[in-house]
C-alpha cells in the first residue's frame, strides 16, 4: 500500500483534541504484519464492534458522551475503510493496464 494513503487514512483515525492526540487504531503498526485487505477486514470488524456497541447504548442512554464518540468512530472508520478500498482498486487497475500493456 502506499504510503501516502496509508498516511491519510491514519489521519482519519486520529482524534485531535487541541491538547493532545488519539489513535482509534495505530494503521502504520498494523501494516507492518497485514496485506491491505486484511487491514480492510480488520477496520471494518472494529466498524462492526463500534455499531454493536452503539446499539448497546441506545438502549440503555441515547444522551451519552459514549454515544457521540461511537459514532464519530464510526464515520472516521468508513473514511479510512473507503481511502484503502480505492487506493486498492486503483491499485488492481494499474496492474491490469500495465499487463496489457505489456502483453499487447
């Protein structure tokens, strides 16, 4: 993956609060050990967890804080999920026209 997506993508899932920083997930550490599609998959399982989660509470207090930061995760997490599945499709397209290419 490139790391101008990579870098991008982890930006979606930092929350800065003016004084200090929070990694929803650390991107980089986990592209050291993962393929992309399986970072996808690892993204979107914790999108599932946070939806669970959310569910949870509206059940029990929809005017929690817990709440509102359920759901800000929830959105930063759809942003870098659909960053690396375009930076992957892009990816396959490049490769296909560069075996044409090649081969044509």
């Amino acid at each position: 993956m490139k790391e101008e997506i990579l870098t991008e993508a982890q930006r979606c899932l930092t929350i800065k609060d003016g004084i200090s920083e929070k990694k929803i997930i650390d991107l980089v550490a986990l592209s050291e050990n993962h393929y992309p599609d399986e970072l996808i998959q690892i993204l979107c399982d914790l999108y599932y967890e946070k939806h669970l989660f959310i569910s949870g509470l509206l059940e029990q207090d929809n005017n929690s804080i817990m709440l509102d930061m359920g759901i800000g995760a929830m959105f930063r997490l759809s942003q870098a999920i659909r960053l690396i599945k375009d930076s992957r499709k892009e990816d396959i397209d490049e490769q296909f026209e560069q075996r044409t290419a090649a081969s044509g």
